[in-house]
C-alpha cells in the first residue's frame, strides 16, 4: 500500500489537471454523441444515461484522485504527461463506462446489437496493450497500476450485467462479476476482526483464468448464440473461475494451497485426448454434413487439423465453438453439435496438453509483453 510520496511538482500537476479536463471534455463529448445515437433507435436516452453516467463520473473522480502518482515509484519526481500507456487505460475504461449503459436498455436488433460486444472486445484487447506499452517504454508508473486494477473488475462486472441483461447468462453467473469484489469484501472483514491476511500467492494460471472470461464474455455479447448454448457454456466458464477465487481466498486467510493435487497433475497430463475427441466428432459432423459452402468446409477442416496436430489448439477451440453455436441455433437438439460444443469449451479452457506442436495462445494467456515470465 503507498502511503507517502515525495512532494508534488506543482507545474507537472498543473499539466496534468489540464490534460485530465482535455479527457473528462472528450470523453463527455463521444458518451453523449453515442447516447443520442442510441436514441435514434427509439430507446429512452435516459436509461442509458442512467447506468453509464455513474460509472463515467466515478472514473473522472478516480483519475483526478489519482494524479499525484503518476510517478514510477513514491520517491520519484511527478511526471508532466499521463503517457502513451495511461491513455490507452483511460480509453479502456471509457469503452466500460459506455457500455455500461446498455445494462437496462433492452436487445437490440438492429446494428447496434453488436455494439456492445464490440465495445467490450476492444477494451479487453487494449487491456493487453496498455500493460504492454508501459513496460515496452519503460514507462510504468503507480497511477497507471491503480487505474489497471480499477478496470479489470470494472470490465468483467459490466459485461455480467450486460449479458444477464440481454439473457445470455443465468443468474449466477452474476458471481463471476462479482467474484474481485466478494475477494475483497472479506479480505476486509478479516482485517476488521483483526484476522491475519497474507499475501496472494503468484499463480500462473490465474491470468489466463481472467483471460478465458474475458474472451467468453466477448463472444457471449455478441448476436450470435442463444441459449441454451450459451447457458451450458457459461458454466463451464463459471465453475473453475469461482473455484480458483475461493482458493485464492482460502489462501490469503491462511490456508496452504500450495501443493497441486495428485489427481489434477494426472488430469493435466491426459488433456490432449480431449483434442482427439474433438477431432474425432468433428470429422464425424463432416461426413454427416459435407454439402456446407466450401469455405465453411475449408475452415472447419482447418480446424480439426489444428485441434489434432495441437497447433493453436485452443484457437481452433474457439473457431468449433462458433460452428456449434451456429448450427444450434438451427437445430438445438443436434447431439454431434452439443458434443463439439462441450469439447471445444474443454479444450479452450485446459489447453492442448502434451503432444503439441505449437501453443501460442500460451504466451498471451499467462505471459506479459516485456514481462519476465511468471512464476507458479
């Protein structure tokens, strides 16, 4: 926790309060610009003001709040500029604030059904970006570490609600948006009953968790599945990110997570028959349906390949994913479709397993650009 900095320059802070009132002016300026577009489509525009509003003004207040660290470390003199990479994380969270406004508004049918999965799309990717640039650059700084976290919670909530909002989700799946926040309530009341909080331990695969909900989240938003796909699917997603929370938990109140059970080393070394499953049924589906378009049948078959050879495996995942969730929407009762549905959600989530030739989805999962590789 920082708690004492070096005083602040009062040139670089007068800089700095110019640019955050050039940002609160622009930023304003595109939220209602979208607003009245929005209307046009005959929705109220004060509903969408009425959920994104308070998100865009919490932002203005956190960032003016924040000022005074925009410096590498306390003890380093304030920087004159925000920064390539805070920019990015502002643009980020404005793309959160405007989508919050689509939490009450009802399902579009028009083009802007995709917008929000668009706006959200593009948030998680320069989620990636930001990170990336300010340590490319050599540029990371405490104002940019607070802003990050503020967002990444921000994000995924947001795009809960929207989802149960436009039916996509169960109910509770509400826990995923609210998994960041439940953490930090009881590492609160810990505190509060003076109980002992230790530190996080670094997990590898937690940033690749964070990752996989954000991609599904991305694909849910847009009008391309309906339930009950979309329902099944979620569970898959929820159940493990939950799981890991509550580990996580149990480990900062004390509790020894450390080892990995036997079991799930087993587990984690049997995975890459799951792509042979997958291949399998999707070689079977080419046999029953081999009058598709050809360039459906070119890309689906170059999916298969890769699910086999274990090249982008879980990209290739996700490509299956969207054929079944296409053809379900068809013909919800197809068992071949459910089945490289399940599968694909299987491979995505645990990844290709031994055997693979090339695994670049890895390296954007659980490493940082410019980052030395993590631990655990």
């Amino acid at each position: 926790m920082i708690t004492e900095i070096v005083p602040v320059d009062s040139q670089s802070l007068t800089h700095l309060k110019q640019q955050w009132g050039r940002w609160v002016l622009i930023t304003s300026v595109v939220w209602v610009g979208l607003g009245l577009l929005i209307s046009l489509s005959g929705q109220e525009l004060w509903v969408y003001f009425l959920t994104s509003a308070p998100v865009l003004f919490w932002q203005f207040g956190r960032l003016w709040k924040f000022l005074p660290f925009n410096r590498t470390k306390p003890q380093e003199p304030l920087r004159y500029g925000f920064g390539a990479a805070n920019w990015i994380t502002l643009i980020r969270g404005s793309m959160f604030a405007f989508l919050a406004g689509f939490v009450l508004l009802p399902k579009f049918e028009n083009w802007l059904a995709w917008l929000p999965a668009g706006l959200y799309l593009t948030a998680v990717l320069l989620d990636y970006i930001d990170g990336a640039v300010a340590r490319l650059t050599h540029t990371t700084s405490i104002l940019g570490e607070k802003l990050d976290m503020d967002m990444d919670g921000l994000g995924i909530l947001i795009a809960t609600l929207v989802a149960l909002n436009m039916g996509q989700v169960p109910l509770v799946f509400l826990l995923v948006g609210l998994a960041r926040y439940l953490f930090l309530i009881g590492i609160w009341i810990r505190k509060q009953k003076h109980l002992p909080v230790y530190d996080l331990p670094l997990r590898r695969f937690r940033r690749g968790l964070a990752g996989a909900q954000m991609g599904f989240l991305a694909v849910v938003l847009f009008p391309i599945f309906n339930p009950p796909a979309t329902y099944i699917s979620a569970y898959f997603f929820l159940t493990p990110f939950v799981l890991f929370f509550l580990l996580d938990f149990l480990a900062v109140s004390g509790w020894s997570t450390e080892k990995k059970s036997h079991i799930w080393v087993e587990f984690k070394n049997w995975v890459f028959v799951l792509r042979f499953l997958l291949a399998s049924v999707g070689l079977v589906l080419l046999l029953l349906f081999p009058t598709r378009p050809l360039f459906q049948l070119i890309l689906f078959s170059a999916c298969i390949l890769l699910v086999l050879t274990g090249t982008a495996a879980r990209i290739a995942a996700l490509g299956l994913m969207l054929f079944a969730g296409f053809a379900l929407r068809v013909n919800p009762l197809d068992p071949w479709q459910w089945a490289l549905l399940l599968l694909s959600l299987m491979v995505f989530w645990l990844g290709s397993g031994r055997f693979s030739i090339w695994q670049p989805e890895n390296f954007i999962l659980y490493q940082r650009i410019g980052a030395a590789p993590d631990e655990g």
